[in-house]
C-alpha cells in the first residue's frame, strides 16, 4: 500500500450548522432544548491564527535530549495489566493509556501507587490517559472499590438533567481520574451516529451536529478548568461504519457532508481548547480512499491547514484489526508518524519504537520533523501541569 502525498482540491470552505437540535440516541433529549439553546449550540467554523510562541524553556529541553529520548515521547503504550518499569526506563516513553484491568478490584490507594510507580521511572513526566466516556465505556468508574456507580452514557445524563448535567459530570470525571493520578481523559466522543447498529451509536451523544457540537465544548471547557486533558475522537468521524477494531471499514460519504456534519463537534472542541485529537482508522473515501485516515496525510491536512488545530494529533490504537493487518511496506510507527500524527498509540513498543528510531537515524525522518511533535507534547504537559 503507498501513503499518498498530496490532498485533492476538495477542501472548500466550511459551512455554518444549520440542522436543529435532533434526538438523542437513547431518547428525545434534545425536545429540552430552547430555540437559543439550539442557536448557541451551533459550530462556527473560524480561521483563527496560532498565538506566539512562548515556549522557549521547552525548545532549550529538546535541543538537550538525545534522538532516543525524543522518539520515545512520540509513544502512548497500552498497559493492559503490564508492569511498565522497563518500557519507561528503556524507551522513554511518553505515555501509558490504563485499560479496565488497570484498575479492576484495586483500592484508590493501589492505583495511585501504580501510577506514582510509573510516573518515578520517567524522566519526563507521563500522560496517563484512560477511556471514561461513560455508558459503554468505563474503565475507572466500573470499579465499585473507586466509584459507587459507573458514569453514565453522556445521552443518558443529558435525559437526565439537560446541559447543567453535563457540565457537572464533566467536572466530576475530571475530579475524579485526577484524584487517581490519571490526567487524560480519551473523550469526548464527537462521531455523529443514527444507526442503532452501527459501532459507535451507544457511545455517541446525538445524531444531530449541533447538540453534540455543544455537548463537546461543554465537556473541553470543564475538563480544561480542572487541567484535566481532553482528545476529540474519532477524526474524520465514525459516522454508522462498522468497528475497526476487527474490520476494516469503508467511509464512502461525500467530503461536502463530512465538513457540514460531522467535522463540527471537533471544531467546536477545537474552539474551546481541547488538547489533542485522535484520528480514526476508516478509510474515507473522499479524502483518501487508498489509507485509514490514521496513516493519511490528506486526512492530517485536513486537520491542520483546514481545522486550524496545531495541537497533539494521535492514532487510535496500532494494534487495531484495520491498521495491523495492512500489506504494507514500512513498519506502522513509521508509515503514521510520516502521515502527520503526533503521538503513537500502540502496544509493541519494542517494535514500532526501534523501527521509528532506525527511520530517524537513517533520516527517512528528519530531525525537524521529529522536535516538532515532541514539542506538541511537550506544550501538552506543561498545559496539564505536570511538566
């Protein structure tokens, strides 16, 4: 499979959300909107330019870090139950993404002991991120040793008690992962969904733009007041395509419809503040119909010269059926770093961090190019405090 090179001239304008606050997924929800509600809730696109860059203590940390210690940065393991003393140690990693069995039947105590463990092997201090979207996906709040329930769907708690519920559990997640040492949270989902049978319609707010629009910068907004961090996931948006996680899955939308629907929850994230954006391994045909978008450059184009987002762009997990399973001619570390992400979600850190580390000392990858994404995350994490 070859990595396209250029983006086509489909990148018109963007244009505003006209669409009426819609049903939720899980109920009427949205009949509770007001007319202003309704008109706030809606996306503008806007042309904003980067502020100046006032970060020249961390330019001064990278130019004294070795290639070793950069590419290892770029890096956000899976633990899955692992002890990460040596992946930290020898790789110098800039992340650990916790799963369920991180923390199932552990004490508060014994999860901030792990994570206080991993965070003293890092010379760099790490993002610790987990999924606690709510409904379906929970991974802390499932444990009845940290929480006394399992965070509800966002639909769900919007049914509940409308917008000032939302905000009040956005502040409560953020309490809450914080208050476990984890300062990430992989949410909120901006896909956009209508088909009961689809992947993502459980996990998705609304099927209408504008409501999940506002659910998504109500979310940024609280989660950044706490300096909790926040990914805007899954770019381009899921839509009602099938799970990658063990398919392949096939977007055939138009670019027109991707950009006047379902690109508006993550510009209304981006608007607000949130920290990074996680990319999607569908194939959308309309922007690149020979990559996932999580190894396109198109798609990261998009993302940077038409969203206007200069913050961290991350893959969904490498280790996903829609990505592993690809012909292709590099390693995946290599193919998505060269696509314009970030940060590399992945579990074979042996692997794909040998594999990067070898395209940059061979300079397949330039030095440049490398300090720049460090440089992301490193903003990231003086952002979040922790640096």
């Amino acid at each position: 499979m070859k990595i396209k090179r250029t983006i086509t001239s489909l990148l018109t304008a963007a244009m505003l959300a006209t669409a009426l606050a819609g049903c939720q997924n899980t109920g009427e929800a949205s009949k509770a909107q007001s007319t202003n509600d309704e008109q706030n809730s809606q996306a503008t696109v806007t042309e904003t330019t980067a502020p100046p860059d006032t970060y020249s203590d961390i330019d001064d940390m990278i130019s004294k870090m070795t290639v070793e210690e950069k590419v290892g940065q770029l890096f956000y393991v899976n633990c899955r139950g692992n002890d990460m003393s040596d992946a930290i140690n020898k790789y110098h990693i800039g992340g650990v993404l916790l799963f369920g069995v991180d923390f199932d039947g552990k004490t508060k105590e014994e999860v901030n002991a792990d994570i206080n463990a991993m965070q003293s092997n890092a010379k760099i201090p790490l993002i610790i991120g987990t999924d606690e979207e709510g409904g379906t996906v929970v991974r802390a709040s499932d444990n009845p040793n940290l929480r006394d329930s399992a965070y509800l769907s966002p639909s769900d708690t919007f049914n509940n008690g409308g917008w000032s519920a939302i905000e009040d559990d956005a502040y409560d997640k953020a309490e809450f992962l914080l208050s476990l040492g984890v300062n990430v949270n992989m949410a909120p989902v901006c896909d956009i969904t209508s088909a009961p049978d689809s992947f993502m319609y459980y996990r998705s707010f609304s099927s209408d733009a504008a409501s999940t629009s506002r659910f998504v910068d109500t979310v940024v907004k609280a989660s950044k007041e706490k300096k909790l961090g926040t990914v805007l996931k899954h770019f381009p948006g899921y839509g009602d395509n099938g799970d990658t996680h063990y398919s392949s899955a096939t977007d055939n939308r138009t670019f027109s419809d991707l950009q006047n629907n379902d690109f508006l929850p993550f510009q209304a994230g981006i608007k607000a503040g949130a920290d990074s954006i996680l990319v999607s391994h569908v194939t959308v045909n309309s922007i690149d119909s020979e990559n996932p978008a999580s190894l396109s450059e198109p798609v990261h184009e998009v993302i940077r010269d038409k969203l206007k987002f200069d913050g961290v762009v991350m893959t969904d997990d490498l280790d996903m059926f829609a990505v592993d399973a690809l012909d292709i001619y590099e390693p995946l570390s290599v193919v998505a770093f060269k696509a314009g992400n970030d940060f590399l979600c992945c579990g074979d850190i042996e692997n794909e961090y040998t594999a990067l580390l070898n395209a940059v000392q061979s300079g397949k990858i330039t030095a440049d190019r490398i300090d720049e994404s460090v440089k992301r995350i490193l903003i990231w994490k003086r952002n979040l405090a922790i640096l």
